[in-house]
C-alpha cells in the first residue's frame, strides 16, 4: 500500500508495480460536495487498484462521499483518522477524532451502507495523553464492531499541542509492538503498518507479523524502490527494471497529458527523486527544476533530463 496524492504521480508509480494500492491525499467532504468533485475524483484506470481517503466527521456527508467513490471507480474508501494539523482538529476530523471513537463508527457504518466498497480507517496508535494499549484497543474494538476489518496505523501517537504535523512525522517515537499486539487481539482484522519505513528489506520483515506495509513519504523520495516490489514481495516479474524502463514508460503519459492541457511541472515535480543516488541523480533534478515551469517546457525537457541523468 502507497500514501501518494497526485494523479500524476500515483500514474507514475503503477508503472513501477502491478501489486501496490495507490492511496489518494486526504480530500475533505466539503471540497467534494461543494467543489469540483471531478477534479478531486478524476484518475486514469492504470492507477487501479486505487483508495480514496475521506477526511470528515458528519456521517450523512462522508456517506454522500462514499457514494461518489464508487460512482467514480475507486476500489476502496479511507477515513483518515491519523492526521495531526490545526486546520484538521479546527474542522473536526483526522487524529483528533481517536477521542471520539463513537462517532467514528457511526461514520463507518454511513459509509458502508451508502457503497459496496471496503470502508478502512487509518489512524495513529493515541493521541496527546492516551498513550495506550487500552486505548487504541478501546478505539479499535468500537469500530471494529462497526463492521470495520481493515485497520492502517501509523505507529506513533498524534501530539496534537505543541508539534507541527512535520514535527508529529518524526518526532513521537515510533512503537510496533503495540500495533502487533493489535494484531494479536484482533486475529481476524487486517492491520496495516505505517510509520518509518525506509526500505523493503524492513517492509519483507514486518510483513511477518502484519498483514500489510504502507510506505508514503520514503515513496516520494524515492520512487524507484517499488521497482522490485513485485519480484522480491508477491514472486512475479517486475514491470520495470531500470530508471530508462521506467521513463520509457511515462513519456507516452506526458505526451498525452501535455495535449490535454497540463503543465509539464504538475508531471516532473513529484519525481524528482527518481534517479535518487545515482551518478547522474542531480543533473535530472536539476534540469527539471530549472526548465519545467516554463511556460513553453514540453517533453524534450523530461527527454533531455533522462539523458543527462543516463549520461547520455
């Protein structure tokens, strides 16, 4: 499982693996009810097996939502109940919502009652004080009794006063062995892992105790990890396997998507680490960064910057 929230970028990551799903940046209710739900929702078919994580705590409206995910395609709906910024607790959904687990529930049971899709829930291991197995436990089991069956945790508490939602990434220590002690108590439940994952050595070795890995930030920077993802995790042939495989690959995407209208920066800004620790790693970046917002920058921009990073 990805944390990714790009269109663009989550196109570019299928080219690398046929097994990962693709989770979409957290959209509010209120920006798909009342915005340009299309424009939130929209995503090219090779991005599938793909989620559509909600954040809201009215359960008539994440409902309505859950409704047009299905609509649109998607395969799964998340209720992000992990994410620690002020605007989040201001509207009252993301982490703080671990204080309320009823109302949580409710939303679960809107949501499954409104689509046929798997309604999961991403969430930390507390919040602020409540820094428990009781606790997470207690906030497990409620929902569970929802009907929920699919739980993704990232294994640090949320400090909701006093650290920015950077700060909430890195500084609460991350705690594994509370999640897997999770997963002992709930057997029959799919747990999730999140939190510090920087390479798939560790994600093989955690796939021992649980059911699943989520990688988000070590994915943004750098892609070209989940290049073997399908070889060494699920035993069948990679889809690329090299950076130029790769390229290959998504320079027929930006072609296209160029005709459409796109900007050629919307497409080169997410993978600029995708040459990451190579030899030619920093001209890519540094050509991208210096000719993809120009107004006139087609593809003979991303052409050259492969080239140069190939040596070429």
């Amino acid at each position: 499982m990805l944390d990714w929230t790009d269109r663009h970028e989550r196109y570019f990551l299928r080219l690398m693996s046929t097994h990962a799903r693709l989770y979409t940046e957290m959209i509010t209710t209120g920006a798909l009810i009342h915005g340009d739900a299309a424009r939130h929702l929209s995503h090219d078919p090779a991005e599938q097996p793909i989620a559509l994580q909600l954040g809201g705590s009215d359960a008539s409206a994440l409902a309505r939502c859950a409704e047009m995910a299905q609509q649109w395609g998607y395969n799964e709906i998340n209720l992000n109940i992990g994410c620690p910024s002020d605007r989040v607790q201001s509207g009252r959904f993301g982490a703080c919502l671990m204080a309320e687990p009823s109302l949580v529930a409710d939303c679960v049971r809107s949501m499954q009652a409104a689509c046929d899709l798997p309604v999961t829930v991403k969430s930390r291991i507390g919040i602020d004080d409540n820094d428990s197995d009781e606790f997470l436990a207690d906030f497990i089991q409620t929902i569970y009794d929802a009907g929920c069956r699919i739980f993704i945790i990232h294994a640090r508490i949320a400090l909701l006063a006093g650290l920015s939602p950077k700060e909430n990434r890195d500084i609460p220590p991350l705690n594994y062995d509370r999640v897997a002690r999770m997963k002992e108590r709930f057997s029959d439940a799919c747990m999730v892992i999140n939190g510090g994952i920087s390479s798939l050595d560790e994600a093989e070795k955690l796939l021992k105790t649980f059911d699943g890995v989520m990688l988000g930030r070590e994915i943004y920077h750098n892609p070209f990890i989940l290049a073997q993802v399908d070889q060494l995790l699920f035993d069948t042939p990679n889809k690329c396997n090299s950076r130029a495989d790769v390229m290959t690959a998504f320079l027929p995407y930006v072609r296209a998507q160029l005709e459409a209208g796109s900007a050629l920066q919307h497409m080169t800004r997410h993978i600029l680490g995708l040459y990451k620790g190579q030899p030619g790693g920093r001209l890519f970046r540094r050509h991208l960064s210096e000719n993809a917002w120009k107004k006139d920058a087609g593809i003979s921009v991303l052409e050259d910057a492969c080239a140069l990073a190939e040596g070429r």
